[in-house]
C-alpha cells in the first residue's frame, strides 16, 4: 500500500483504530504521576523536617525531579500527534487547553499564599500549556525537522544565555543567567524541546505505535496507571495538598527529626570550621560533637531557635572548645 494513502499517516490519531486512548500512552503517562507523587511526599517530609534530606536542594533529587518534568513534557508531544496527527482537532485542543491553563494560573494563586517567597509564576503545567501551543506549527513538519529544532531549543540555554533575560518579566524564556527562586521551574528553553522531541519520536515510531494500537492494560497495575494517565491533570492538582494536609498532624505530633533539627546548625558549623582551614571530617566530628554538648546541657533547643543569651553563647562556645580538643577516637559519627 502507498504510504500516503494510509489515513493513520495523514492522521496518526486514527491508528488506534477507534479506541479514544492507547493504553501504552496513558500508562507512561501513569508511571510519570507515580514518579511525581514519589518526589512530592520526599520533598513535603523534607519540608515538615521529618527526614534530614533536603530534597529541594539535593542534586539527585533535582536530577529526578528533571526527569520527571521532562518525561511529561515528552508525552505532550506524543499526545499532540496521536491526538491530531497534521489537522489540529480545534474543540477538543482549546478545551483541554483552557483547562491546564486555568490549572496553572489556580497554582500560582494558591502557591503566592501558601509560599509567597518561592511561588510558582511558571511551573510545569504553565509550559505545557505554552508549549502546547507553541508546537501546533510542528505537527505538518517531517520528524528529522522537528528532532533538529528539539536539538536547538535543549541548547539554547547553553549558547544563548543573557543578563537581558533575567528581567523578571522574561524569566519564563529560561535564558537568563540565574534560577529564579520558585518551588518549581520550567521555562520554555529547554523544556519545550522535551515536547517537540516527544513530537518527533512519534512520528519516527508510528509504525511500531500502529502495531501496539491494540494493546490493553489488563492486570491490576496497569490498570492503575492507565486511570491515573486518563485523569492525570486532576491527580496533579489534587496529590500535594493532600499530601501536605495528611503529613502535617504527623509532624505536629512527631515533631523533627533529629538529624533535621540538626542540618541547619551542622551546616553553618562546619562551613564555618573549614572555613578557618580545618579538614571537613574533623569539622563534621566536632559539630556533631558540639550538638550533643549542647543537648546535654539543656542548650539545644534555644541554639536552634537563636535565643542563646551572651552568657550562654559564651557556655555553647566553650563547649565547642572541649570538642575540639577531644581525639577522634572519642567522638562519635555525629548526625546522619
């Protein structure tokens, strides 16, 4: 058969044969929630001080969290072509648009009150909904075109990066040479390349898509995830508060952690320790040494709060003295 008369090439949302979804799509898209609802409960425990990671800050976590962000973003482009192939099917696109739209502008609200210092002005549903409509002029594009403008964009922030961007009203862009302060940030560069890569990969794929069009999640799991891939928007919306509502009497009876009572003093110890010339191990032995003096004389919680009196600084200090003239042997691993 000519390749062109195949009505799944001219409109590749008519190889699932009928079927409104494809089970493979909405169970990637399940396991992306799931990934995201992991991030989440790790960064509100951290939040509640619960666990002493700080899993906002933490390298590996944020390399998740980019993951995670990027995987979304590529089942957008998947869903664009499966969901309009070279014709945009315009009530359906504008439907689904006003509502991440208006899901969007709902989390910027709620999160300038909730954490008005790091709220969320352009998150991930703010880029897929931009970039949603930024990638329409890529579905009538052959695919190696469509991979070759994701390379550009992906890069862009490494070649095209300018103070000019970082004009609050430009930081969308992502071309800036600084990270806004925000709990969660997903400009345009690089992210819309995810999306026009998503693009591209399904268009190269097709033939594989066409032949998995039958599909179905049919044990328990996949199940699971093909719903949650179905519902995905109301889920993302509706997992972190409630999240945050569950976590919160548990840290208001459990209290903190130890060790994450702990991090920020530790931190600003040994910072301060290395800073006069001594090895980061004996700094870490020392400060873990100088909280449980501190803890010991009933100091602690005064410490952490910063209401030592002069007197008392001059007991904490001394205390820290002793410390330091302690061997190795005899102080202990300190906080974990």
């Amino acid at each position: 058969m000519n390749a062109a008369a195949d009505p799944a090439d001219r409109n590749p949302a008519a190889l699932a044969l009928g079927a409104p979804r494809l089970d493979n799509v909405d169970v990637a898209r399940g396991l992306a929630l799931a990934a995201m609802a992991i991030y989440h409960l790790s960064w509100d425990l951290s939040f509640y001080q619960l666990i002493a990671t700080p899993v906002g800050a933490d390298p590996a976590w944020k390399w998740f969290a980019r993951c995670i962000a990027g995987s979304f973003l590529f089942l957008v482009g998947v869903s664009l072509v499966l969901g309009h192939g070279v014709k945009v099917r315009w009530r359906p696109f504008l439907k689904r648009l006003a509502m991440v739209a208006a899901a969007a502008a709902a989390i910027t609200v709620a999160t300038y009150f909730a954490f008005p210092q790091s709220y969320i002005f352009f998150g991930i549903l703010h880029c897929i909904a931009l970039s949603s409509v930024l990638a329409l002029p890529f579905l009538r594009l052959p695919w190696w075109a469509v991979g070759g403008a994701a390379a550009i964009v992906l890069a862009a922030p490494h070649g095209l990066a300018s103070e000019s961007f970082d004009a609050p009203a430009l930081l969308w862009v992502g071309l800036g040479t600084r990270v806004p302060p925000t709990n969660d940030y997903v400009s345009i560069f690089p992210w819309f390349g995810m999306v026009l890569l998503g693009l591209a990969a399904t268009r190269l794929a097709m033939p594989v898509l066409r032949e998995s069009a039958r599909w179905r999640a049919d044990d328990p799991l996949g199940r699971a995830l093909a719903w949650a891939g179905r519902h995905s928007l109301i889920i993302y919306l509706v997992h972190q508060p409630l999240l945050l509502a569950i976590l919160y009497p548990v840290a208001q009876i459990l209290g903190p952690s130890p060790a994450a009572e702990a991090a920020p003093f530790m931190g600003e110890c040994e910072q301060t320790c290395q800073a006069n010339g001594r090895s980061a191990e004996l700094c870490r032995r020392v400060c873990a040494c100088t909280v449980e003096e501190l803890k010991a004389n009933e100091l602690w919680k005064r410490a952490v709060r910063g209401a030592l009196t002069a007197e008392e600084q001059q007991t904490a200090g001394a205390l820290a003295r002793q410390c330091f003239g302690r061997p190795l042997s005899q102080m202990g691993e300190g906080q974990g």
